[in-house]
C-alpha cells in the first residue's frame, strides 16, 4: 500500500493480511488504560524509544503488553517507533563494551546506524561526481587555463576536492 493512512490505519493489518478498519480513536480513549493512565506521555515515550512493552507494561502496572500494542497502533506510536530505529541502534552500539557481542554485531549496528536518517528511514549513502559534465561547465579560459598549466577553477576542486597528486604517493597509471 501506498497511500497516506490515518494514525489508526498505520500499517495495521488483520490475521490474512488485510487492512484492519481505522480505529475510533474517542473510542479507543474511553477504553484504553494507556490513555487513562497519569503518565500515558512517559508510557508512550519509553515505547517509542524502544523500551520493552513487557517491561513497559510491568513497570507502569498495565495488565500485559498487548494493551501498550493497542494503544501503538490506535495512536500512530507504531509508525513513530518505526522511525525511531536509530534508538534502539544506539542502544546496542552503547552496551557493546558492558555485554559480551561479537566484533561483527557491533560493526553492523553501527554500519546500520549510519544509513540511517534522523527521519528513520533508511539511507544508501552514495556520491558520484560526473566529471565530464563539469569539464563542460568550465568557461573557455577555465579550459585554456587547465589545458596550459593544468590548474582547475577553485569551483571544480570544491565540488570533487583537491586533485591528488604524485607527491603524495596517492595517483597511480589505473587511476590516470
């Protein structure tokens, strides 16, 4: 799916897979214990910084973590969670020195953790600079310039960066 849902329709779905009706949220206020409760904010906070809802639901005296689940999904906490990941990611890169994971676990988290915006969705980082179009943004004199003493336009080298050069020991005839 995907069109806009509504905080009561967000990625809710039945036992076949279907789409569960939106949920009356004065409804669901009337009955929910989560929304009743003095501290529904810290409640709902510590679900959404991935705190777990059987825990959430032992601490804060709720019957089991179905009720926190259904409270999730008739609000939109879910969703909100879902973009939340980088918490729980943060979480396991901090443990690492105080539990015992492998090298790998923590290499991973942390590789996910980058890809990762701050608006929870995932991010394949990627540059590529097309050289040949930025040779044809080069005016007549920036070419000629280039072509007599190979020196390109201040502009050029922000865009790629500083040209490596034989001294540093970086420029190879595979990358000529």
């Amino acid at each position: 799916m995907t069109k806009s849902r509504t905080q009561g329709e967000a990625m809710k779905q039945n036992k076949n897979n279907q789409p569960r009706k939106p949920v009356s949220r004065g409804r669901h206020e009337i009955n929910c214990k989560v929304c009743q409760h003095e501290d529904h904010v810290a409640i709902e906070a510590e679900f959404v910084n991935w705190k777990s809802p059987s825990q959430i639901a032992e601490d804060w005296g709720l019957r089991d973590r179905t009720t926190l689940y259904r409270h999730a999904w008739a609000t939109g906490l879910m969703e909100r969670r879902r973009r939340n990941i980088r918490v729980a990611l943060e979480s396991i890169i901090e443990q690492a020195s105080a539990v015992e994971v492998t090298a790998g676990a923590v290499v991973q988290a942390i590789v996910a953790y980058s890809k990762i915006s701050s608006e929870g969705r995932f991010v394949e980082r990627s540059e590529r600079v097309d050289l040949n179009a930025l040779f044809e943004k080069m005016t007549k004199d920036e070419l000629l310039a280039y072509a007599e003493t190979g020196k390109l336009p201040d502009w050029f080298e922000q865009t790629v960066g500083k040209p490596a050069t034989a001294a540093q020991g970086t420029e190879t005839e595979d990358a000529l």
